[in-house]
C-alpha cells in the first residue's frame, strides 16, 4: 500500500505527485463525451505496455471491437497485448457481475488471477445503478458490494460513472465510498471546447488540487497540464542579480539607469505601431551579444512575416534561429489555452537553458480568459524569476493618445519590476513617437519624456542635447513642451512667444538629430 502506481496519463501523475496508491479504488465521473472511458482505456494500456501490469477491462454496454477501434485510434495496440495475454476485456452485465462479488471464488476472480491481473476497468457505473433501479435494490448496497468485491480481487481498479449534469454530480453515496475522485469536464466557451480535470480527493495521499487543462490528443489519448498557478517555488530565497542588460539603446539604458536587471520582470506598453515589438527584438538581439539564449513568444505574428519585418530594420532573426541563439514560439491566439501553453512556454526553456525572453503581446491572454489572467502572469513571473531569467511583456494599451490605465484585468503594475511606456504625441498634424519610463525598481531613473523613431537599429531616441534653436512646429524638439502624455500637449520656447506676440515668421527648424543605434 506504500507504492504509488503510475497512471500512465501523460500529466495525470505529476497531478497526483507520482501515481495513486496501490489497490485504490478510483471513480472517474463525468458527463457524456469528457472523456472517462478513453482514460480508462490509457490506465489500462499504459499499465500492460509500459508497467508489466496486466489489466482487464468489463465492459456493460460497448462491443469489445468498439474499444479497440477507439484504442486503435490513438495507436495503441491492444490486440497485440490480448494476443499476448496481458489484456482481457470481458463483456458482461451488471447482474452478472454483482453476482460475481457475492462469492470469493468466482469466474471473475479465477480469469483475473489467471491473468495475473494487477488493474482493472468497469466501464461503468451508470449500468449498475439502472439495473438496481429496475429491480427496486438499494443502490448503495450494490455500491458497498462493489468495493468489498474489489478489495478482495487486491487490484487498482478504474470505475467509470456518468455525471448527471442536470444536478451537477453523481449520488452523493458513491464519493464517500471511493478511495479516490476524478472529475471530468467538457464546457463550450467562446464556441471553443475546453476540458478540464479535477481530482476531488484521493486517501492516502497528497495531489495538486485544483481545475486542470486536458485534452484528447492524437497518438497520446488523454494529455493533462496541470494548471500554471499551482507550479511550485523551488526556493524560498529568491535568487537576485546586480547585473544589467542593455536593452539594445544606450540611451534608454541610461534612462533606467543602466538598463534591465538581470531576472527581472519588464512590461512595455502602448498602442499597436508604437514599436513594442521592434523594442523586443532589440533587446533579444542585444542578449544574443551578451552571450544568452533567447526566446519570443509570439502571439500575434508569424515566425515569417516578423523575420520579414526584423530584416527591413537590420535584425537578422534567420541567423539567430539557425545559429540556435534564438528560439521563436508561435501559437495562434484562437485555440490558446493557458495551461497548454505555459506547459510548452517551460519545457522549450528547460531544454535549451534560455534565459531571455519576450511576450508579444500579453493582451492576448486577457482574451483567451480575463478571470485568470493575472493569475496566470503571475505565475509566469514567478517561474521566470526562480530561474533568473529576465523577460519582458508586451501589452497593447487600448488608449491612442493619453495613458488612464495599463490593463483593468491585467493590473499588472504591481507585478513588474519596470515599466515602459510607448506612446503617440500629437503636435500639430502630425503623430510623434514618446517613450517614458515611469518606473524601474531599485534605480535612480530619468523621468523624461523622450521622442524616438523607428530606423535601422530598432527604437532610436532624438537627441536634443544637440540640437540647434528651436523652431517651427512639427521639428520643435520635446523639451519646447509640456503635457506630453496627456491628450493636447502645450508648447512652450521663447522664440516661438517672441515671434507670435510680435507678429513675426517662425524661425526655421533644422532636421533633429538622432542618436546611432548601440
């Protein structure tokens, strides 16, 4: 009873922290097409293919060459394992087999032990209890008879029960009896299907609790991430860098004060053509200088069009990936489910020892779920952070001109340790390009307002350090005004008030400098 027995659910035992005690008796409820009896299905076939543990499955309703259609279907070979006498399924009814319990010398237990059986399948419950309803028997005496008769067989035994969804549960009487309570189920949302698992209780041992992300995938059967909040801290002290990153502009560095810590948490915010992505493939690139794998996690475009895009500004993306310095993560926003892709987000990290990443754009898990979003960047950070990985998000900020909020669901301004603000300024007729970095933990930074353009390099600031007089509008350079980042910024310079109080032509404006990409 003190070994744990391995599921054979991809996911499903690290739910359970390793497998399920030995000689549980498990209920797997759910409503008509979640999934149950396919789970039972990989128990078994996982237990005779993989574990040297033989299985029987007792079926009531399904013909044994439906189930191996459907074992077939996820290539499984489960007629070679009949074949080799590791797998029986036996077809019967609930009669029959509650007859079968009353003795502890019957057909059944005599074909299990022949088998060697150490697992077993009855696919399901329901059966049982319309046949008691039928003949007017107590179900929980059936129930009782039931697990007594498991017990005796000393097998780890899979029942399969449909959930009435009408009153959200199955009897009541049947979860104090099993050891152990998985619950299926299969929700349409956004006219996408979402499945999820939970473990409800499990005796005599620990599991991650909670609703988990499960899917029925081809080759695999059933596939469970485990919801991205419950990963564990690996450590309680944190670990914490001195060291900064360049983020590919030495003048934005030197706003920050020296650039991005190292493990930090960075979100660049602002209205779609500002440039956020640009800025994350200059700091990617900047990365790959110093040494460090990278990764983009891509949301919004395709690996092509952003390589497309990158080249036309200097950015060789193309070399990068082949050089294996950079690593581009592309899924499409339409079928995103949060679980699933911060399983595949970890594991590419995992693999390639990538320390450097950026997410573009976060905006598009507000869409796949605003009730968990936060939760879940959240725990994005905090995975990051244990590794000492520095990452930025990029969040597109509903607002054109003017800054009211960063994200009502996201509230992610307590979660970063930077941010960086990209913004439009309108000035007469045209759009100019701000940034300003309101915040940056544990620095000393320039709060000012920087124009900037987008060139050869990525985000280039104006340098006005250098500039001649200013003059007319739209050349003025930013510090000629005041209000920048609210809606109707105000000029100020007093050549422009001598020669508007005096009547005279504005002075002309040379073009504005820019400082060279670093």
């Amino acid at each position: 009873m003190d070994t744990l027995v391995k599921t054979g659910i991809i996911g499903l035992d690290e739910v359970l922290l390793g497998g399920i005690p030995r000689n549980n008796n498990l209920i797997v409820e759910g409503a008509p097409g979640s999934g149950k009896t396919t789970l039972g299905l990989g128990f078994i076939y996982a237990g005779a293919a993989h574990y040297g543990e033989p299985g029987a499955i007792i079926s009531f309703e399904l013909d044994p060459q439906k189930l191996l259609r459907d074992a077939a279907g996820f290539n499984w070979p489960m007629q070679e394992l009949i074949d080799q006498g590791k797998i029986k399924i036996i077809q019967t009814s609930p009669a029959v087999l509650l007859n079968e319990f009353r003795s502890s010398d019957g057909v059944l237990t005599s074909v299990l032990q022949e088998l060697g059986a150490r697992r077993l399948l009855i696919d399901g419950l329901t059966p049982i209890r319309l046949y008691a309803e039928v003949h007017d028997i107590p179900f929980r005496e059936d129930v009782h008879l039931l697990i007594e008769g498991l017990t005796r067989l000393g097998v780890t035994t899979m029942v399969t029960a449909e959930q009435d969804e009408g009153t959200n549960g199955v009897y009541p009487h049947e979860r104090f009896v099993f050891d152990t309570i998985i619950s299926l189920t299969r929700e349409e949302k956004q006219r996408r299907v979402h499945r999820r698992l939970t473990v409800l209780k499990s005796r005599g041992q620990e599991f991650i609790g909670g609703s988990h992300t499960m899917r029925i995938e081809k080759d695999v059967g059933i596939h469970v991430y485990r919801r991205a909040q419950s990963r564990p801290v690996t450590s309680d002290d944190q670990p914490t860098s001195s060291e900064r990153l360049s983020t590919g502009s030495n003048t934005i560095d030197c706003m920050m004060d020296g650039g991005i810590y190292q493990g930090s948490v960075t979100m660049v915010t602002g209205i779609s053509g500002t440039g956020k992505t640009v800025f994350g493939v200059q700091f990617l690139t900047s990365a790959i200088k110093a040494g460090h794998k990278t990764l983009l996690v891509s949301l919004d475009e395709h690996p092509r069009q952003l390589i497309r895009n990158a080249s036309s500004l200097g950015f060789d993306l193309e070399g990068h990936v082949a050089a294996g310095e950079l690593f581009i993560h592309y899924e499409s926003p339409l079928e995103l489910e949060l679980d699933v892709h911060f399983d595949r987000i970890i594991k590419l990290v995992e693999e390639h020892g990538i320390d450097c990443v950026v997410f573009d754009s976060v905006a598009v898990y507000e869409m796949t779920s605003r009730e968990e979003v936060a939760d879940y960047l959240y725990a994005l950070a905090t995975f990051f952070k244990d590794r000492l990985a520095t990452i930025l998000f990029n969040y597109e900020s509903p607002e054109l001109l003017g800054i009211s909020q960063i994200s009502e669901e996201l509230k992610g301004s307590h979660l970063v340790d930077n941010i960086i603000l990209l913004n439009y300024v309108e000035i007469s007729t045209q759009l100019r390009r701000a940034i300003a970095i309101p915040k940056v933990r544990g620095s000393r930074i320039h709060q000012v307002t920087r124009e900037y353009v987008i060139g050869e390099g990525g985000l280039l600031l104006i340098d006005e350090e250098t500039a001649d007089e200013p003059g007319s509008v739209p050349q003025l350079p930013f510090s000629s005004y005041y209000g920048l980042l609210s809606r109707s910024p105000s000029r100020t310079g007093p050549s422009i008030e001598v020669a508007v109080a005096q009547g005279k032509k504005l002075p002309e404006s040379p073009e504005l400098p820019v400082e060279p990409a670093s």
